[in-house]
C-alpha cells in the first residue's frame, strides 16, 4: 500500500524568506500524480501545486515550486518569498497514475500535514 | 469556481443521535468524498462514490453512511454518534476519478459529540 510521510508537524519561516517543507513517499508504481494542499486557518483546503511522475521538470506556481525526486520518492514544497497568507497546514498528497483508476484506486493517500507559521 | 458547500461550519450532538452532514457542489463533478481531519492524522477518507446511488468504503467507514439521491448531494450519516466522533469533516468533489483531476474542499465542519 503507498503511504506519504511529512516529517515535519511544524514549520516557521520569517516573512520574506525560502521555507522547503518536506514530503517523502512509498510507492511500487511508476505512475502516479503528487500533489500539495494548503489548508489556512479559514479552513478550505486548496491545491497548491501538482506534480506528474512522468515528468522529470520540477512544477512551478509562482513563488511555489516542488523538488521532485523519483529515485528518492521525495517531493518537497518550496515556498519562496514568503507572505503572511502563506501560514497554513500543507498536506502532501499521493495519487496512482495510468489507467485502472476506479474505485478506490484513484483515491487521494493524504501525509499528516506540515503546520507552517510565518513570522513577520 | 468550484463551490463546494457544508451545511454547518460548527454542530453539536449528543451521544446515540443519528447525524446528517451534508454537502453540495455545483460544478456537475462524478466524484464526491467524505474526510474526516485530526491532528497528527491528516485526512483520512470515510466513504466516497463516483455516481449517483454509488458509494464506496473508504479508510474508515465503521459507524458512518452515506447518501447519494442526486449529483450534486452528498450526505455522511452517523448512525449513532459516539465522542470518538468528535472531528472535522471535509467534503470533496472532483470531475472524474482520472489522477490529474484535483479535488475541491468544502469549508468543513467541526463536529462536537457530547
């Protein structure tokens, strides 16, 4: 079964400055979708940024952008110039590729979230 | 924009009281999804269903059901609340069930069970 790691429950970064939240993986799939929610204190949960195994070029959503390594099943969110309106839980998120998706297969595997405070 | 819309942002219930949560969105999305959040456990998926009257088990289904008459509804049932039911619950909606769809949140809502 995959499963998603973020080792770290809580993050703080002054405003301004770089903040890479980390995420790690375990999975026997060659294709599959990674993903990064934020959920700020209002509470919706929204998506931040995708990331396509296939891929070997990093995403990029503005001051946001993922260090994707496969090799590693590491996927980390980098979070440049950060703001106020970035303090959030940010939860890193698994999704299995290719074509057999129904079911429970095509099913988010959610990590346990990061909490990221930004200091002003 | 997706809207994605819970009943209740806060509610409050009693021990053995059956429960309605209730979500709608209005995009026409296949896909519709029950969380439950609690710290240090991120979201854990209770039920989901990909068509109307379809549901599936997700992670953790004891002690709850689900709903779904028409598109655009989907309601999580708690049988007989108990405490450890005490929890936010998120609901989710995405077009399909294809692994590039993202999902769309519901404000939640934080149920307290007395």
């Amino acid at each position: 079964a995959q499963t998603v790691t973020q080792s770290q429950p809580e993050m703080s970064v002054q405003e301004a400055e770089t903040v890479t939240l980390s995420c790690t993986y375990d999975t026997s799939e060659s294709d599959y979708y990674l993903f990064w929610y934020k959920q700020p204190p209002s509470r919706q949960m929204i998506l931040v940024i995708r990331q396509e195994a296939y891929k070997q070029q990093n995403a990029t959503e503005n001051r946001f952008s993922v260090n994707f390594q496969k090799a590693a099943k590491s996927f980390s969110l980098k979070i440049s110039d950060s703001q106020l309106g970035d303090a959030a839980m940010y939860f890193c998120a698994y999704r299995r590729g290719g074509g057999n998706y129904g079911g429970s297969q095509g099913n988010l595997i959610f990590g346990k979230g990061t909490k990221l405070s930004v200091k002003p | 924009d997706v809207k994605v819309t819970q009943s209740s942002r806060y509610l409050v219930k009693r021990t053995g009281e059956k429960v309605f949560l209730e979500c709608v969105q209005d995009m026409d999305h296949e896909n519709m999804f029950w969380y439950r959040q609690d710290p240090g456990l991120g979201l854990r998926l209770i039920y989901f269903s990909y068509d109307v009257k379809m549901k599936e088990k997700g992670d953790i289904p004891e002690g709850y059901s689900v709903s779904r008459e028409k598109k655009e509804r989907f309601s999580l049932i708690l049988e007989s609340a108990s405490t450890n039911q005490t929890s936010m619950y998120l609901c989710a909606s995405s077009l399909y069930q294809g692994p590039n769809q993202p999902q769309h949140f519901g404000d939640g809502t934080r149920l307290s069970i007395l």
